[in-house]
C-alpha cells in the first residue's frame, strides 16, 4: 500500500534543530539521501524501522528528517522489507551484495542517487538535527566523504559520501570482513571536528541511535519531554 511521505514540517519542529524559516519553505539541495532500514533489532524484538516513537516507526520519523535536506530519499531495506515499505516518491531498494551491512547500504543507495553526493544514516536515529544535516551537506570540500569525529571517533552513518566511492565500495565487498572504516581509510575524507558539530546539536541527540529495549525507552522519555516543551 502507498502511503503519502511523512511531512518533515509537522515533525521537525517539535525537536531543536528544527529553523522556523524551512517550516514555509523547506529547503531541499542538491544532495540524496540514504536511509539504512536493514537493522533486524534482535536485541529490541522488533525490526528497527517498525519500532514506534511517539506514535510514529522508526523509519517514518528519520525519512521526514532527511526530507528536509534531500528531494531524492532512498531507503535501503532487506528484500523481504522492500515489499512493505512505501513512500510515495521515495525510493525503496535493496542490497545487491546482501548481508555485507551498511557498506552494502551505501553500495545500493549510490547505484541508484540522483547526486554525486549522498547523506547517509541509519534509520534508528530519530534525532537527527536538521541543522546539522544542512551543514554537513554544505561543507564543500574536494574530499570523497564528509564525516564527523565525535570524541575521537568518527560517525560513518552520519556523514555524506561521494559518487566517486562507489568503485572502491565495490572492491570492499569482495572482502569478508570490510567495513565503513576500511572504506574512510582508502578515501579521501574531510572531518568535521566535535566542536564544529556541535555548534549546530549542542546536546549531540542527532548520533544517538535505537539499538536496545532501554535505547527505546530512552527515545520515547526524549521524545515525550521534547513534545512537551513545545
């Protein structure tokens, strides 16, 4: 069943991050969007794109996200899943190379992208801040891939990635064990530094992700306190 794509200006704006200006005006760049939807949720007994917050999946919430940023969203989904999952204009896919995770995540969204460039995340981020979405879009850099370093470590499924990676993604899943970081080591790749993202998400919300029971009862005491303070 089609069902209409959520509208980003109804969510947004109940969650920082959100600019009053974009509720009228929503600012789409020339960017895609990849939405990872492929989490199985073994440890929440529930695949993570059907987990509901605040009355909303998973997927429904992140989707209105990046729809804010992005005209040309693509869900990556297990085979399975793409059947069920409908957008109305928002592409749906899945793995070529199955099984392989997010780098087969961003294999099959950047086959199909409308961009050179692609924002990646995973579907189990419901807050993300679309400030920071805009910024990590707009930093114009020759580098293959855009990345933040939080607390030294860096954030591959948050981050914007490049056409250009796709023959060395290629390569990568012909290894067993490759992963995101294999890939950022072989790329040329520009950091945003902690202190620089979180000029736009001071709270660090939009890298907090849905893994666990207590991860969700964590995300719904969030989204409950935040809906509230509206």
């Amino acid at each position: 069943m089609n069902i209409s794509p959520p509208n980003p200006n109804a969510i947004v704006r109940r969650w920082r991050g959100y600019c009053p200006q974009w509720e009228n005006n929503v600012v789409l760049m020339s960017t895609s969007a990849i939405v990872l939807a492929g989490g199985k949720g073994r440890r929440l007994g529930v695949k993570k794109h059907l987990l509901e917050i605040g009355g909303r999946s998973l997927l429904e919430i992140v989707v209105a996200r990046v729809s804010v940023v992005s005209g040309d969203v693509i869900v990556v989904a297990s085979p399975a899943d793409t059947i069920s999952i409908r957008f109305r204009g928002i592409k749906v896919v899945s793995d070529v190379v199955p099984g392989r995770g997010p780098l087969s995540g961003l294999h099959a969204g950047l086959r199909v992208a409308k961009f050179d460039r692609a924002l990646l995340v995973g579907c189990d981020m419901p807050f993300l801040s679309t400030e920071l979405l805009h910024h990590l879009v707009e930093t114009a850099t020759d580098s293959d891939a855009v990345v933040p370093q939080i607390a030294n470590d860096l954030e591959p499924l948050l981050a914007v990635y490049s056409r250009a990676c796709l023959p060395i993604v290629e390569v990568l899943l012909n290894r067993e064990d490759a992963s995101m970081r294999d890939l950022l080591d072989d790329v040329r790749v520009h950091l945003v530094p902690e202190d620089e993202v979180r000029q736009f998400d001071p709270e660090g919300r939009s890298w907090f992700n849905v893994n666990t029971p207590s991860d969700a009862d964590t995300a719904r005491a969030l989204w409950e306190e935040l809906e509230g303070a509206d």
